[in-house]
C-alpha cells in the first residue's frame, strides 16, 4: 500500500458539493477526483493499487511536490526489491543487485540535491 498524491485542493464545480481534490497514484500517475475528506483508502483505477490517504491535514501539493514524491515512492520501492536480493541466499545475480542500488544511488542524490535547493520555512 503506497501514499496517494493529492492535488489541486479545490470547492466542489457545483459550488455547494464538498471539496474535492485529485489523486494521483504515485506508481502509474492515474488521476481521478475524489471528495477531499471521508475516505482513508481507494484502489487505483490504473495498476489496481491499494492507495492510503495522507495523513488528515496535508495539503494537496503542487506538480513539483507531486513528482517529488513519486521519485521518492520509486526510490524506496527499488530499495525494497534490492534489500530482498541481497538477502542471504536469496539466489539473485550480484550484478543486478549491483546495477539496482546505483540507480537508488543516482536517485537519492537528487532527491538530496533537490531538498537542499527548497526554501527554508525560517
Ligand atoms: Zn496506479
């Protein structure tokens, strides 16, 4: 179960309805739009994942935050599957393992890089 990505906040079209907002799945990017509030889970229409409502509170973000966080949900994801090869006798080949945790590298340097370029809130 991932974290979905909410977006564009918004009152409902009609004016009167409920808030709604855009959920984006963080594993195939399928949008759909849901009422803000009063749900904690929904099954992404794309790749069939279970998708978990951040915690209450949270903005919905902007396209940047959005593909921040999916890189991040990529990252950890293949960080995952590596931590499972490289398990004792897992029987998986070493360059694989090898050649996955150099992509989690390149991609956690961004990912660092780019949390040190965002303003400070003090
Ligand atoms: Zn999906």
């Amino acid at each position: 179960m991932t974290n979905a990505i909410l977006k564009y906040r918004r009152p409902h079209a009609d004016g009167y309805g409920p808030e709604v907002v855009d959920v984006v799945c963080a594993a195939c990017s399928e949008t759909r739009t849901v009422a803000y509030s009063g749900w904690s889970t929904i099954v992404c229409g794309g790749c069939g994942q279970e998708l978990h409502r951040p915690d209450q509170g949270l903005p919905a973000v902007s396209d940047g935050d959005a593909l921040s966080i999916k890189v991040r949900v990529i990252r950890d994801g293949m960080k995952g599957d590596h931590d499972a090869m490289t398990e004792p006798n897992s029987g998986e080949d070493d360059v694989y393992a090898s050649r996955l945790n150099m992509w989690i590298r390149l991609l956690s340097d961004a990912i660092e890089k780019y949390d040190e370029n965002q303003p400070k809130p003090f």
